[in-house]
C-alpha cells in the first residue's frame, strides 16, 4: 500500500509542474507540522509520509521542487526521491525557508487557503500568521500571495493512472460485497443487522471505510427511517418496504461510494406499487440527466442543474443535496461539486468538469409509505463520454415473500 | 470504542464548562467543515463525530452549549445529549450562527488558532475568512477575539477519567508486546524482521498505531542505524550491538509511547562494556532528574532543563528534541511540551504542567561503536507524585550468545 501511495506521490508532483503553467501563482508552497494531529489534504497528494516540525514543500513553475524539513523528517523525503532539493533544521524552519524564498523569487506565491474548498483548505491561521512573518522577513508583499484554490481543484480533481486504478479497485469491492447483501434482505431483519453483515465483509477484506463507519454503510428500510447522517437503527424490514444501502470502502487509500436499493415485495405482489416505479423511473432518469450534462468544460451547478430539473419535472420535490462530488482519498474529494449555488457550497459549483475527473453522482426521493428511492454511480470523465466505474443499477432488485 | 469516545466527549464538555472561568475568554467556538478531510483536534476532544456541511460548536461560562449543523449531522449531535441547544440548517449556516452569537454576546470569543500549539490550531484560514464577516455581522469586533490556546491547552491536556483508563490500557498493551519481542533478538535478524513481529501483535490484537506505521516501531540496531523518523532497515543484529526500539499502539483511540533497549553481549562479555553502562546511567539518571522536575505549576522548559543538565553535567551532548511531549489521542498530545526554547517549538515550553497531564518523557545518547541509549516511560502527574503508568525499565537487558 504505501509503495502505491510513493508512486502515486511522484505521479503527482509531476503533476503540479506540468498544470502550474496554467494558474496565475508560479510558487506553489504548503506549509505544514504535526500531521498526526491534523494533515493538510494537499500535502496527502504529494508526500505520504508524516511531518513533525515545521514543514514546506514548494513547487515552482521552473520544475524546481524543494521540501524543508526537520531533522529526523529528512530521510523520508529522500526516500521518495522526487524533490529536487531537500533542506534539513534542527532549531527553526524561519532562516531556512527565508532563503529558498528568496532564491525562488515568487512573484505570485499559491498558499493552501480557501472559504470555499475543504481540500484547498489545509493552512491553520495560526500556520498563516506564522507565515505572514516569514513573507515579511523573505520581501513577499502581501498582494503577492492568493489562494491555491482553482490549482489544487485541478491537482487534486485530474486522477493520474495509479489514482484511476486503485479507484476502480474501491468500486468493484463495493459492488462484490453488495452482491453478497441481497440475500440477507428478508423481513425481521433489522437496518443494523445488514449495516453489521456488510462490516463484516469488509472487516474480513482488511479494508477501511471510505467515510465514518458509523453510517457507512446507511441502510434505510422502509418510510420510518431516517436518511442523511445516521447510524443503522433497530428497524426491521417489512413488506413493501424499499430498503436502501449507501456505502463505500476504502482500498489501498482510495475509496468508492455506492448507493442501492431492493423493494420487498408483499405476498399479494408479483411487481411494485405504481408509485415506487414511477418515483424508480423518475430518480434513473434524473441520474441520466445529469451523467448526460457531465462534460468536460461544464460548470458544476449546470451538471446539477440538468439533474434536478429531470426530477421536478416529472412533479418529485428537489434533493437537499449537490448532484455529485469527486471521489478519491476520501468519499468528498474537494472542489468541483456538482450542485446547486447555495451558500454552503461556497463558489464550489462555479468550478469546471475536467477529464480524469472521477465523480460519485447521485440522488433520490422519498415515497410515501414505503421509503427512500436513491441511486448513486461513481463515473469518470473522458473527453467525449462518461465511462462508468460502477455497473450501474439498472432496475429496481425485488426481495420475494418466502 | 465508539461508546467510550462518546462518554469521553460528555466528560470533556463538562470539563470544558468547569474550566472557561479560569481563562480570559467567556465564549468558546469551534467551526469546522468536511472532517472527512481534516479535523480540527479539538473538535475530536467534544465531538465524536464526523461533520459535513459548516459546524459550529459553541460553549458558553453559563454552561450554555450550543451545536449548529447541517440538517444530516444532527441526529448524530441528539445522540450525544451534551448540547442544551442544536440547531439545523440547510442552505447557510450563516443566519443561524449570527443569531446565536448576537444572543450570547461574547465580551471574548475564544477561536482555534494558535502559532505555538498544532493541537489548538484546528481553526483553517479559509473558514478563518468566512468567520470573520460572521462575525462583523454579528456585530464582534476583531479585539473581541482571541485565540483558545490556553484553554485548549488545558482542556487536552488534563485527561478525564475515561481518557486516563483508556491511556494505561494502551500503555499495558504496548508493554505486553514488549514483553514478547526480547525473545526474537538475536544475531542476523534485522530490524524490518523485529519490527514486523511487533507489528503482527498490533495487527493480531486488532489495534492502531500511536503514529505512522511506516516508523512505529522504529527499531535500530548497532551504530549504523539511523535514529530519528527513519523506517527499519535490513541491518542485521551482530554482538557488541544496542538493540533499541520506539513503540507505542492506539487502543481505543489512545496512545503509549514507549522506548526500550537490549544489549547483545559479545562470546567473551559477561556485561556490557563500560562505555555502554556509563551511557546507560547518565541516560537514566536524567531521566529521573527530570521526573523530579516534573510537578504542577512548573514551566516545561524548566522540567527539559533538569534533565538536559544531569546529562550534560556526566559530559554527554544535549539530545536534540524535547523531553517530553503529552500523549492521549495521539503520541504527540499539544502543548506543554518539556523541551527547550527553541523557535520550532514555539512557546509551548513556557506552559505549565498541570494535575492529570501526561506526558512521555524521553531523552538518550549514542554510544560509538555500539549504537544508542535511549529511554522513554509513561507518567501521569499528581498533585505531589509522578504516577508511572509504565514499569520503568531501570536495567539495561542483556541478550546473552548462543
């Protein structure tokens, strides 16, 4: 695994030289210490060993990368073998990074901060106040210094081929144990009992959990459960419940995220009530929708756009949620989200699809008596088309009485 | 686990309220975002959940306390039952937070920033940003913030109850699993080999590492071996070799951090030659010189201080770290540290050590030609005594030849 994570490292940094040309920073620094209590998800991308002292990674647009580190740091960043400069401390990174700043010369330094991006967001204020004296000392001016933002949206969004891979791998793992989940569907069974089987398999796997295992996986059975954020509950399947999963693991770092559904037919049903297929139809072709408008150049809110119109259309209430979000080392991969332009959201939905970006999308509806119609696929984006990590669920999974 | 950490999280709440009186600041809050990403440690401390959309937690002198979250994350927040008030919101946690923040009307509102402290340094610049207009619109100004460092300081580093049960227990495991690898040190096997078998226990116990895997153990053997943060190597035990390893698992979500040592004797020896047993007790008397030192009230450094001398004083070089760090939820716990006034540790060494801190206390020395000493024990600090939570390791042991 963490020869996987060195490759992918490398691939990354080469990265950062190649699309630096590309935004208005030619400096590219993070800025990080005592990553076992808090890791800036961007050093995640281009440096998979800890830190512990005060630590800067600089990439430049000359192709020059240098990481300053404190003594006992130092080895692992040789390991990897990919800066083309490395600078040991024992009392204080300030001399030091004064230095390489000077020598590089910025005139727009890209830092780790953003209101709208979580992912673009790793530099503490405390690390920034730290660094304003630094700048100060090295001759930065303040409007020499922006956001890294749209440059690590790109970074973190473009999935290079080691990403892809171990991407793939997180979503068929999914899906295999998915095929194992439908015949624990019975009535009496309660939402924790599956959520349990499903932790079994991927305890027995030696896997991690894409997000808290605490609700991944979700299972909602019927129109009592509650869905969003909660944990399985002691509810039991009945007939003519819909019984939903949403769930993804955590594979070699990288993660899936899957949503399913089954209905469980009632003895005097050979097929679902007209008003679960209707609202089946409605969510399948909302998906479709919004997979269609999912183009490389394509602003997120228009993906979701496409999406939700698809959906109220056919007379179903708005999904309180975006459409679809990156997946990658965790199950929301930072910015492009692909929703609406609401507050919490930040700028996020301005953003633009990007080839080899890899998006979960998904959404849902409830019905009356019975529960919770939602899908979800994991897709990534090529030049002309979609190519479809997950097979994608094509029909609703009927449960038949005994 | 999740039980424990859910019970911890109530102590820390109540212990939050008791102690905000003791500090220049009546309003405490913590604003986070997409923990899956990233999490503001002391968020861990009160919350033993993850967050999505903005998340404001706010503890008020009164005893109020007040959680404001995206509507999916709030029955994981009625689930705790610490809060007196929870409000959900869907589009903007904005409106709701100016409200609750006009209502309370701080005289000091406390925020996670620190330059000095990573563990109370949770706070982001991004969301930094977007506070700050909340907090214009809510009409606070900027000389009514402050940064929580202290009160964060205090807050993690007296351990509760719970967190003190949870800590011995790892401390034990990681003793027991001591306890078993002396009998794997012998001549030709090398350091990947022993630190393999060590982390075969962690994985067989199904527990977590106090820190990066990749260095925990860190196992070096002889004088070639690199000390510090560098992985085992394939250097092979040979007689007249120190065998010394850094090892601590996560039980629970809490930490040990344990340093032992071997010493393998040569055909001809009966003990170590005297170089190593001088090294051996100046090690261990400055580690006890600086136990003694170690009491409430005292300033960190004063405690590094007694024990940097004792070892200077036998005519061995400084050791080039701190002392002491605390550990809890991870090895290295925030401030106080008990290590000199060096710049890379800011002014964590001017706090003072508190009742129920604590803290690993290490230090040691290299021997030419047979490697290095080094010592690390577990202690608890009382009103007018040390509790060892580990069973010092107070003889060098002998690995006797074949």
């Amino acid at each position: 695994m963490t020869d996987s994570l060195v490759q992918i490292a490398r691939e990354k940094l080469d990265q950062a030289v190649a699309i630096l040309p590309h935004f208005e920073i030619d400096l590219w620094l993070t800025f990080a210490r005592e990553t076992s209590l808090g890791k800036d998800p961007s050093l995640d991308l281009i440096y998979p060993f800890d830190v512990t002292w005060h630590s800067a990674f600089l990439v430049h647009q000359s192709g020059d990368r240098t990481a300053i580190l404190g003594r006992y740091d130092v080895e692992n960043a040789e390991s990897l073998g990919a800066f083309s400069k490395i600078v040991s401390y024992d009392e204080s990174i300030r001399p030091a990074l004064i230095e390489v700043l000077q020598e590089m010369e910025p005139k727009f330094l890209g830092l780790n901060f953003s209101v709208n991006d979580p992912a673009a967001d790793g530099l503490t204020h405390g690390m920034k106040l730290y660094m304003d004296e630094v700048l100060e000392a090295a001759e930065i001016s303040p409007d020499q210094v922006r956001s890294a933002e749209d440059f690590i949206s790109s970074l973190r969004g473009q999935k290079t081929g080691t990403e892809l891979e171990k991407i793939r791998q997180a979503v068929n793992t999914t899906q295999e144990i998915y095929g194992l989940v439908g015949e624990q569907i019975k009535p009496g069974v309660t939402e924790r009992q599956l959520a349990q089987f499903m932790k079994d398999q991927v305890d027995q796997r030696g896997l991690d959990y894409a997000w808290d295992p605490l609700i991944n996986p979700a299972v909602n059975t019927g129109p009592d459960s509650a869905i969003g954020h909660a944990a399985p509950s002691d509810l039991e399947i009945q007939p003519g419940h819909l019984v939903h999963f949403d769930f993804g693991v955590k594979q070699e770092g990288f993660c899936a995220d899957l949503q399913r559904m089954w209905y469980v037919l009632r003895p005097d049903e050979t097929e679902p009530p007209e008003e679960v297929l209707k609202a089946w139809t409605a969510v399948r072709k909302a998906l479709l929708a919004g997979a269609k408008a999912l183009t490389p150049g394509t602003h997120g809110y228009e993906v979701d756009k496409a999406a939700r119109r698809s959906l109220t259309r056919r007379g179903f209430p708005e999904y309180l949620h975006g459409f679809g979000h990156h997946i990658g080392r965790v199950a929301h991969d930072g910015a492009t989200i692909l929703g609406p332009q609401w507050d919490r959201y930040g700028k996020t939905p301005e953003g633009l699809v990007e080839v080899d970006n890899v998006f979960a999308i998904e959404l849902g509806v409830k019905v009356t008596d019975h529960g919770w119609v939602y899908l979800e696929e994991n897709v990534r984006v090529l030049e002309n088309e979609l190519e479809w990590l997950s097979t994608p669920q094509t029909e609703l999974a009927l449960i038949h009485p005994e």
